[in-house]
C-alpha cells in the first residue's frame, strides 16, 4: 500500500476540517483552512 507524502495541508481542504496533520501549524493563524 501506498504512502501519502504530499501536502498534508491539501488533505484538509480536500475534506473542509482541520486533520491536525501538521501539528501545531494547524492552530495557529498560519494553518490554510483558516485563511
């Protein structure tokens, strides 16, 4: 089976919330589903 290595970021505006794959990028104000 495959391994996703892309953009963690495009999995969670592919499915409209927030994943928390990046970790603490996804709470700050950096995270692009906040933008």
């Amino acid at each position: 089976m495959a391994r996703y290595t892309g953009s963690s970021c495009k999995l969670c505006r592919r499915e409209k919330t927030k994943l928390f794959l990046k970790g603490a990028k996804c709470l700050s104000e950096k995270c692009p589903l906040e933008k």
